[in-house]
C-alpha cells in the first residue's frame, strides 16, 4: 500500500481522553451502560491511534486467495489479539464517526460504542480539536481505523423474557426497556480486552438495482480499509496474520443486500492480503452461504479474472436494495 494514502495520524493517551473529555449521553439506558463499565476507569495501556485512509484505487484482476473465510452464527466475541495474529473488527459507521454513541439507538455502530466507551471520549475530542471525522468525502470512501480500544462491557442483546428483555435489546428496543434489564444484560469486564476497528460507511440506503458506481464504491471502501489494517499490523511484524472480523455491513438500517455484502467483502478480502475473514451472522446464515455458493460460480479457482468482468458478472445477478430494519 502506497503510504500517501494516508491522510492523517493522530495518538491519544487514554486516561487523558477520559479526564478532558466526558461522554454527553442523551439517553438514560445509555448512561447506565457507560455508568457500570467506567467505574474505576483508568487504564495502564492508554495509548490509542487514530489513522484516516484516502480511498485506493479498484485493481485491474482479482483471484482467489488463500484467505480462509470463517462463518460464526452470532455477533462479534472480540478475541484479543497475539504475537502470531491482529485482530480487527469493523465498526458499521455513519459517515460522521460516532456521532450517536450517546443517544437512545443500539444498532451495531453504538453497541461498539458503548462496549468501547473510550469511543465516545474520543469523538469529543476529535471535535474540539477539529480533527477530520468523516469516513466519506465528496463520494469516497475515508476509512478511519482505531487502536488500542478497552473493550469494557459486554451487553447481551438476545431475546430473553425471563431477564425482561423479551423482544431483546438490539435497535430501537434498547431505549424502552427497563432500568434493571440493562443492568442485568451489561457484564463489567476485568480486565478489559483490547479491540482494534475499521470504521467504513456502506453506501446510503437506496431501492431497485444495484448500480456498477454502487458496486465499485463498496469494494472500493472495504479494500482500503482492510488493506490498511494489513499495512498497520505488518508495521509491527511482517509475517504477522491479520485477521478481520465483520457481517452484514450496510444491511440493517441501510437495507443493503444481505447475499451481495458478503460477496463483496471476500473478494476485497482476496485482494488486500488478508489472513482470516471471520463473518458474523448473527444467526442468519443464509446471505452468507449463498454468497459462497455464487463464488463459485463467477470466480475460478486460483485464476485471475478481470475485475470489470467480475463486477459485470454481478451485475448480471440483478441485485436489488432490501428494506431497512427501522435500527
């Protein structure tokens, strides 16, 4: 990867972010789950990078590599990472980064927060300081990658009628749920564990087919963020694996294609030297193994095709915008 497509670096000591810049939470569940995981909140390994990626250019052939592509049928688990692996996750970002942390929603992007309450000092900080947010500009894709971020808490967000949660927590139902089903859905972890994330916008919700700009614009996005998590974690030690953990990007609120996501995100994984592509179902296994299967069928194994012709491929599959889940 080419180093000008870096367009900032910043660092910041944790402990600090914490002391100058305190959450603004809006919402009252909310501040229960921030409330319980910053208790005795100082941390001993504060320091957190901030990176910002201009968008790379499509490559000209793709193929399939030796990525191995891993199927989990629930949310993220965050394991750390080790001498022999990094560790990444994406964050399913809004085009200005964070920027409802402290509000009623809990869809993906404000879970993270939440479990990562540093996020929220952090985007004050970023404010004040007039640090560049956004992770699309003038319709390309600016991924902003993360480092070194206590994961705090773990809220559990599944149905569960016996701990009052009966319709679960994730999306608009965390706000109307009860005091005492936060609390018992919230686990304080300790020690923290450490979580590096992606922060990359699927494209704005749309209807009908999809477009070859729509198209090259996801892939675009995705290759740029996990080539620049290959780029930080080989700084540290080039034989290291890197390993990205995602799902349904851009397929809840936004409605995306819950078949054409994944099959994106593969083959951005074939093309940035990725290690382990983990994908997150959440118990929808369906979207996934039918992008496996349409794999197949348009890309031959160990062959470089051209990219154009691959997306002219999926075009020709006619994939069309779903709805969005209202999160």
């Amino acid at each position: 990867m080419d180093v000008s497509m870096l367009l900032a670096t910043h660092q910041f000591d944790a402990n600090e972010l914490y002391a100058q810049y305190p959450l603004v939470i809006t919402d009252f569940n909310k501040s229960i789950v921030f409330k319980l995981s910053l208790n005795e909140h100082y941390t001993e390994s504060p320091v957190i990078g901030y990176t910002r990626w201009a968008q790379m250019g499509l490559p000209e052939e793709v193929y399939k590599t030796d990525v191995k592509l891993v199927k989990h049928s629930g949310y993220f688990s965050y394991p750390s990472s080790s001498d022999q692996c990094v560790e990444w996750h994406l964050n399913f970002a809004h085009e200005d980064v964070f920027s409802f942390y402290g509000g009623p929603l809990f869809a993906q992007d404000e879970m993270q927060a939440a479990e990562h309450p540093i996020l929220g000092c952090l985007r004050e900080a970023i404010l004040d300081m007039g640090i560049d947010r956004t992770t699309v500009q003038n319709g390309q894709a600016t991924p902003i990658l993360i480092t070194g971020l206590e994961r705090r808490c773990e809220v559990a967000t599944d149905r569960n009628a016996e701990l009052d949660r009966p319709y679960g927590l994730y999306g608009n139902e965390f706000q109307f749920a009860s005091e005492e089903a936060i609390r018992t859905a919230t686990t304080v972890l300790s020690p923290p564990t450490l979580t590096n994330i992606i922060a990359m916008e699927s494209p704005q919700p749309d209807f009908g087919l999809y477009t070859r700009d729509q198209i090259r614009f996801i892939l675009a996005s995705a290759i740029t963020g996990f080539s620049a998590a290959v780029k930080l974690s080989k700084e540290i030690n080039e034989d290291i694996e890197v390993s990205i953990h995602t799902g349904y990007w851009g397929c809840g609120a936004y409605g995306g294609n819950r078949e054409l996501m994944p099959i994106l995100q593969i083959i951005a994984a074939y093309c940035s030297e990725v290690s382990v592509l983990h994908f997150h179902t959440g118990g929808d296994d369906r979207g996934f193994l039918a992008a496996l299967e349409t794999l197949e069928e348009i890309m031959p194994e160990w062959e470089e095709i051209s990219l154009d012709e691959l997306i002219e491929s999926i075009l020709s599959l006619r994939y069309d915008w779903g709805i969005s889940d209202g999160n």
